[in-house]
C-alpha cells in the first residue's frame, strides 16, 4: 500500500473530489483526519478522525493543527481540496463576493500550509493543492475564482521552493470539470440539463467531464513515493482542456 503509516490531513473531504480522495487515501493504508463544513462526516469509518470547522477561521485551523498533532503525531501528506466558485461579470461582482472566493481558495490554503508544515516529520512530507483548469486559463464570469485558484498555483509554487531543504514536496493537481454532486445539482437547475452536459462536454478534447475518481487518482500520485522527485508541478486532469 503506497501511503501504509502515512498520517494524512485531507480538507473539503465531506464531498465530491475530497471525499473520492479521502477514500483513496484509506485504501491505501494511510491515517486520516477529515475536515469540511459538514457537522459529520459524509461516510462512517471508526479508524478516521473528522473535526468539522471554517478554514477562513485561523482559530480553527490552529485547532485543527493541534488535532493532529495531539491524535497523529506527525503529518506526511496535507491535500487542500476545499473551495468556493461564484460565477458572474467581473464589474457586477461585489467586493464582499470577490473577499469571499479569494479568501476561502487561496488565503486559507496558505493558513493550512502555514499551521501544519510544522508538522512534517523530519523524513519529508507532500502538500498537494487542488486548484482548476481555470487557475491557468481565463474564462468569462470566472475571473474572480480563475484569480484565486491561479494564486493557489502560485502559492504552491513558491512553497515548493521555499520548503524543499525541509523534504517537503508541494504540487497542484488542477482538475477539468467534473462531475461531482455539485455540478450534477448545476446541471439540473438548467432547462434542458440533458442539452447543457452535451454542450460542455463538447468544449473538452476527450468529450467527456472528469470522475472525482480520476482526481483523487493524480492526487494519490503526487501524494505518495512514487512522485519523490516532483514539486513545484502542476498536473492537469481536464481532459486535454488546457491543451487548446
């Protein structure tokens, strides 16, 4: 098992992408601690610690920190997978709208790095942040989240540089659409959902949206030993989206 030992702190890990991961993660042997603004987790497994709490809250993620330390120890994988998308025209967008998505993809990211790098045993450890496809190309009525998650991109960049003497690797995976329950509730809000999946279906090279699965697949990847040589990357899951 490619993470057997490893304790792992996974957040936006209540659904979608983060709980694909979370699952992975277990199958491979690794220790969890779970966080997401559910108040439990979405699935029961007794050997998982879940703390439930706002990641734009500094007080929380110090606690969340302290949770790991008392109940892990040490932490050798952090997967950032949560996040906030608000789409409309930049001009109408509000400020307290434009705070609110840089500060929940991007300012909390780097509160999480900061409170639990510590925490990395002396051995090394992987930090791997999932940002979008649109952190590396520009999409009308998605700049603001585009913004955010391309600062994500650079954050992790910059850590990866900063933090290599310690042996700690940061990546990006930076995923396409994908059909999470999310984007499947999206999709039926429309009058014709079936019309509308045809549509931006069509607008990827491989024609089809990604599987969380898929996501958690490449995350595993930059998480585990076998990407031991990789940081300051980012990896595309998009389907060949960004390769137009």
């Amino acid at each position: 098992m490619r993470l057997q030992g490893v304790n792992a702190v996974i957040t936006g890990a209540s659904s979608g992408i983060g709980q694909a991961i979370a699952s992975h993660f277990r199958r491979e042997g690794a220790r969890l601690l779970l966080t997401g603004r559910r108040p439990e987790p979405p699935e029961s497994h007794p050997d998982d610690l879940y703390l439930a709490g706002d990641l734009d809250d500094e007080r929380f993620v110090a606690e969340l920190a302290a949770r790991a330390r008392g109940n892990l120890g040490d932490v050798g994988v952090v997967v950032l997978c949560h996040g906030l998308q608000r789409s409309g025209p930049l001009a109408e967008t509000s400020y307290e709208a434009a705070r609110d998505v840089l500060h929940t993809n991007l300012l909390s990211a780097f509160l999480v790095m900061k409170h639990l790098m510590p925490l990395a045993p002396e051995r090394g450890a992987s930090m791997v942040c999932v940002s979008s496809r649109l952190g590396m190309v520009g999409m009308p009525n998605q700049t603001l989240y585009s913004a955010a998650k391309g600062g994500l991109i650079a954050l992790a960049r910059g850590a990866a540089v900063e933090w290599a003497d310690r042996g700690i690797r940061v990546n990006v995976v930076a995923p396409g659409l994908t059909m999470t329950p999310v984007i499947e509730a999206s999709f039926q809000r429309r009058p014709d959902p079936a019309a509308y999946r045809r549509t931006r279906e069509d607008s990827i090279p491989m024609r089809r949206l990604a599987t969380p699965e898929e996501v958690a697949d490449a995350v595993l990847f930059l998480a585990s030993p076998e990407s031991s040589y990789i940081t300051g990357a980012v990896l595309p899951v998009d389907g060949g989206y960004t390769a137009f």
